[in-house]
C-alpha cells in the first residue's frame, strides 16, 4: 500500500494564491501579512466537505437542538481524549467566539466596578473590553525567565486583592505561546481562591502545542478552580475556521448554567449553522489535518528563532510551546531609539511587513512585535529580509 497523501500542499502556497483567496492577513496590497491570529493553509478537506453538505441540503435556517447537541458531544469527545478533561454535553453552549464568553462574565458574574487583572503581554481585545463594559483593567506584567515567561504571583495576589473580581488567563497564552504547566495553574487557583476572584480562562488554542507540552484546562486542575472558571475555547484557530462564528462556552459552576439559561439565549443564537457543523467535524475527524499543521509549523519555530538572530543582531524571537504566534524583542537591536516602543507601526511603514506591535498587548509588549508562523517559510523567509533591510540599514 502506498503512503497516505498529504492533505495541505505548503510547496503551492504563494503570496499570489493567499491574495487570490482574500484573507484578512493579506489585505493590504504589497504588504506581506503577519499578523491576525489566521492560518494560511486553507481548510482540512474533511471542515469543507461537512460544512458544503449542510448547506446544500438547506440547513440554513435556526440551529436544531440536534446540530447543537452533534457539536457539544463532538467537544466532550475531543476534551476527553486529548486533555483527561470529562464534561458533560450540557455544560457546553454554543457561542459564536471566545470574546462572548468574556462579555457574559464582565455583565453577569463579577461585581459593577469591579477590576480585571491581566497578565501582559496579552490578547489584545483583553486590555480594551473591559473597560467598555465598565471594569478598569489592570496589568500585571510576567517577567522574563531565560528563555520564557512566567507569573510575577507576589504582584499578580496584590492586584487581586485591590477591587478585583476577574482574573484573565490565556492558556496556550497569546502572545508569548506558553502551554501553562499544572503547578503553575494550581497556583493561580489558589490566588483566585483566596481573594474571592473569577477566572476567565481563554483556550482558544488548546489543540496547537507542540511536543514536550500537554493542554490542561484550568478548570480541570480541581474542583475549586472547576468552580472559579468559565472557560471558552473553539476550533477556530487550530483548524482556521474563525470566520464561521462558533465556539465553546463550558460552563463547570453550576450556578453560572443557571445564569446563563436566564440571559445567554440571544448569544448562543450568534453561533452560525456552518461554524457549528465545522467545529464538529473539525473535533471529530480534523486531527490528521491538524497533525500536519503542528508537523509543519513545529519546525518553523526553530528554524524562525535562529533566522531572526542571525539576520537581526540584537533581537530575540520566542519559540512557542503552543499557539503559531511568537513575540519578536527587538529592544536590543542597534539604533532602536529609531521606532520606540513600536517597532510595528515602522515596520510597516518601512518594511511592508504587517505584525501586531507589542504595546498593543500591554505595557509589557512595548519594543515587540508578534509574529504569525502559520504561513509557508519561503514568505516568512521574505518578511525576514524586508525587516532586517529596515531595522538593520
């Protein structure tokens, strides 16, 4: 028998052919796209063809209980396998993304008034919701250890001490790619705990970690952090889905489902027919597609790391445990007084690259970029030589 084919082709995957297909990443003309958290390597074929079917049979109207259901069971399956994680189907709710989930907690389970304390560097949305929804965020910069990132926790029971009432965590963590260790989540629980203290707990990219690392959800560590967490998560970064609008809501506080039966109908509604049919099939049947995704950008990583040192004295790229996103320090660079605190806006403007500049994640992020690894490495090879032109005249 021979050897299965490959089911992504990354040798056609050009600048011309992503432009063709109209991503977000390559929407502006002769600026090469390295920035909003989407893959460039299509879809798994398996994700097309059960979306393609669904609507051709005209599945087109309001989601049945048994497309929600199909789903929901599709996620359990998936969580027991891969994280030990066992939740049961009704704790999970459809959603159409990972910031509703946040919402729900800002309006309905943490005080009026009360803070958000953010680990930073982080996801962007996270330092501006918020406030938005009338909670002050405070950020708790990690610091650098070695070569990674970890928890400042003295600084981090301090903020939670003073007003606070929401705790963000993101594991696998936007933008520094850490896979959070179970010590480290116990931890936390433990500081939440003691100051009365919700946790939302993004793991939008739990399936992308690489060798060496395992996703554990932080509501699974134990029975104190089951009940401080809402958890939000969704197939749409691992499998490059994230314009069908759906995503996971568990909900492992019992009387956070009886909240969100009160208030979460008209959210759930906002979960699309197609991103729920994706992320079941995705749940199901993505993983030998997924599995090539992690094959490919699993070697870019190194090979990313050691291109930004070589070709950028003075600057240091992180290699992600999890995620396809590293952060990019480029404060030791010579003449770096040139861009500040925002390396993107210039590169952008002098290079034609377009990443996610630092500050943009926090105070912690300032003189950093984040770089998106999901494409091929002939183009991030191209965007390596149009920064070092820039940066290193």
């Amino acid at each position: 028998m021979g050897a299965m084919a490959n089911l992504i082709d990354f040798d056609s995957i050009t600048e011309e052919t992503l432009r063709e297909v109209g991503g977000l990443k390559w929407r502006r003309p002769g600026v090469l796209g390295a920035w909003v958290a989407e893959m460039d390597f299509g879809i798994a074929p398996v994700i097309r063809n059960a979306v393609v079917e669904s609507v051709s049979r005209g599945a087109t109207g309001y989601a049945t209980p048994t497309m929600i259901r199909d789903m929901q069971d599709a996620y359990v399956g998936w969580a027991g396998e891969h994280y030990g994680w066992e939740v049961s189907p009704e704790q999970v709710r459809p959603l159409p993304d990972v910031i509703s989930a946040l919402i729900f907690m800002l309006d309905h389970l943490i005080p009026n008034g009360s803070t958000v304390v953010l680990p930073t560097p982080a996801y962007m949305p996270f330092l501006t919701l918020p406030q938005l929804h009338g909670h002050e965020v405070v950020q708790v910069p990690m610091v650098r250890d070695d070569d990674s990132w970890a928890f400042d926790l003295d600084a981090l029971s301090v903020a939670l001490a003073d007003r606070a009432g929401l705790l963000v965590l993101c594991n696998p963590h936007n933008p520094i790619g850490r896979v959070l260790e179970p010590g480290e989540l116990a931890r936390v629980a433990e500081l939440a705990d003691r100051h009365g203290v919700r946790v939302f707990s993004d793991e939008i990219h739990a399936p992308i970690v690489y060798p060496g690392h395992a996703h554990v959800p932080f509501a699974s560590i134990s029975e104190t952090a089951a009940a401080l967490a809402v958890t939000a998560t969704s197939a749409s970064k691992a499998w490059n889905i994230p314009g069908l609008k759906a995503a996971q809501l568990v909900l492992t506080n019992e009387s956070d489902r009886e909240v969100w039966a009160r208030v979460g109908a008209n959210t759930e509604h906002g979960a699309s027919n197609p991103g729920l049919v994706a992320n079941a099939a995705a749940y199901r049947e993505g993983e030998p597609w997924l599995r090539e995704v992690l094959d490919y950008v699993g070697e870019t990583r190194g090979w990313f790391a050691a291109q930004v040192a070589e070709r950028i004295p003075g600057a240091r790229a992180d290699i992600p445990e999890g995620t396809y996103l590293s952060l990019v320090d480029l404060r030791g660079v010579e003449g770096c007084d040139r861009w500040g605190d925002r390396p993107g806006a210039f590169l952008r403007e002098r290079a034609g690259v377009e990443l996610t500049d630092g500050p943009l994640c926090g105070a912690a992020g300032n003189g950093m970029v984040r770089f998106n690894l999901a494409t091929t490495r002939p183009i991030i090879s191209e965007a390596l030589d149009r920064m070092a032109a820039a940066l290193c005249p």
